[in-house]
C-alpha cells in the first residue's frame, strides 16, 4: 500500500537522486508551483541531485528557456533529460526514414535542430505525407481537436506502413485549467488502427537510459535503490519508475486530483481506488510536490 506523505523532505534522505517531472508537479505550462521549487531546493542544498525528465518534446536547452520563462529558477534543478531529445536521437538515426511527415505545432521546430551527439546524423527532411517515409509527432496540429480528427490521414498511413516516431507519450496535459491533447492520445490512435508506434519519453526505457547518462556526465553514478521518481502520471511517471525498479513518490493533485479527490492531500479511500484500479502502487503519494 503507498504511503501517503506530507513533504518531500520526509523521505528525500533515503535518496541521492530525484528523477522528477516537470508539468503537473512543477509547473502548469503558466506558471512555477512555489512549493515544488522551495522543496527541490532543499533537497539540492542537502546534496541531492534533481534531473528533470519530461515527456517534452523539446530539447533540452529549449525547456530550460521555458522553465525561465515561467519562473522555475535554475537553482532547483541539475540537468534535464526531455523525450525529445530521446526521439531525436533515434530520427536522427534513421528510425523512420530521412523524409518525414511532421505532426505538430509549429513551435515545435526546433525538435528537428541538429544533433551534435550523432557522429554521422541523418539527413532528415520534412515532406507531405504523400511523400514521406515515416511520420514524426511531437504534438496535435490543434491541442484542443479531438486526436480522431486525424484518422483518414492515419488510413493512409497506415497502408503504407509508416511508422510513427512519437516524441511525447503523454495522452493529455493541464495548462493552467485548461486540459490538451498531446503526442501520445496520437499515436495510440494510430496503434489502435493498425499502424506501429515507436516511443521515447516515460514509461518506455529511452528517457530512463538518457537521464542515466545525464547523471553520468555530472560525475554521478547512482544505484537505482538511491533514486526516487516523481510524478502525477500514473501510466507514465509512476509505471515508468516502477518499470526501471527505482521508487516513486505519485502526485495526485495532478492529472489525477479529481479521482483521487485530492486538495491539499488525497482522499484515502479514493486513492486506493484509483490506483487499484490502474493496478499501480507507488511507494509513496503526496498531494502536490512540497
């Protein structure tokens, strides 16, 4: 049974590294939640590590000018390994061809930047999709559209046997109050009709073995036991931390405040309900990150 927790800093001893989400326990695509930064930055000045792993769709030094933006100070955080970058590697590498149909909007441009990892990077060019060899999603056209808007260009996808690269396995996100669509309530369309989707950010292993190597280049070499997980999504934070064996820390005042009746702290019994009936069991829950 998960134990529900009132601060972060009760457990965050146990632990040598946060691989801790960003939308939903941080920020709200608007703005900075104070507590989330005040208990980050605790947890650095005792000596812990923070990588921020998102299911961003950016690369990182573009998350990092978000996260600027909108008031998460740089002091909270060590190092950001993003779902783009993951999914940027792979195109970069050829996963789905070197002419691609490019689903998303078109502040996503910079997902196709180069990518100096790569000794030899493909050369990736953006098509229509009657001449392309693969599909890269990094988000709907329209976060607002129902993702069956696109079922007769997925038809035809689809019969060509395309494969989608998706950048952002998330389903849905809150900005603000308001909640969107995202990568990943696309792909799973296109899996759903028949067509293969390839993935990179939470709960998939990509994002894991990125933010390994970001703790790497820091000079950090972390046994998983040492690693707490932090998120509010339950098919993605949470399965994923599980996944790689490492402890999570669930926020349910996130994507899932409502099921779990969460306000300041969730409703026991709904909360049990709710992971009961996701067949989850973090180690921990907390209501927001504090």
């Amino acid at each position: 049974m998960t134990r529900i927790i009132e601060s972060l800093a009760e457990i965050s001893s146990a632990y040598d590294a946060l691989f801790c989400d960003l939308w939903g326990c941080v920020h709200d695509g608007l703005r900075a939640f104070p507590a989330a930064v005040a208990a980050l930055q605790a947890y650095k000045a005792q000596g812990g590590i923070v990588v921020l792993v998102t299911n961003s769709p950016r690369p990182r030094a573009s998350v990092a000018r978000q996260l600027d933006r909108i008031g998460v100070p740089r002091d909270c955080w060590d190092v950001i390994a993003t779902s783009g970058d993951s999914a940027r590697a792979a195109m970069f590498g050829g996963a789905v061809g070197h002419k691609v149909w490019h689903i998303g909007e078109p502040q996503d441009a910079s997902f196709f930047e180069p990518l100096q990892m790569l000794d030899n990077p493909a050369p990736i060019t953006r098509v229509g999709l009657d001449e392309a060899e693969g599909i890269v999603c990094t988000g709907p056209f329209d976060p607002q559209a129902d993702p069956s808007v696109m079922r007769p260009q997925f038809l035809l996808a689809k019969t060509r046997g395309l494969k989608l690269l998706c950048a952002n396995p998330d389903i849905v996100v809150d900005r603000g109050e308001t909640r969107e669509w995202c990568a990943g309530a696309l792909a799973q369309l296109y899996t759903e009709m028949g067509g293969e989707s390839l993935y990179f950010g939470k709960p998939h292993p990509p994002i894991y073995d990125l933010a390994r190597r970001r703790l790497s280049q820091l000079g950090h070499d972390i046994a998983n036991a040492r690693i707490l997980a932090v998120g509010d999504g339950i098919f993605t934070d949470v399965q994923g931390g599980m996944g790689e064996n490492i402890d999570t820390l669930f926020i349910s005042g996130g994507l899932a405040r409502a099921e779990t009746g969460t306000a300041e702290q969730p409703d026991p019994a709904l909360l049990a309900r709710f992971l009961t009936g996701a067949q989850m069991e973090p180690g921990y829950t907390i209501g927001m990150l504090r």
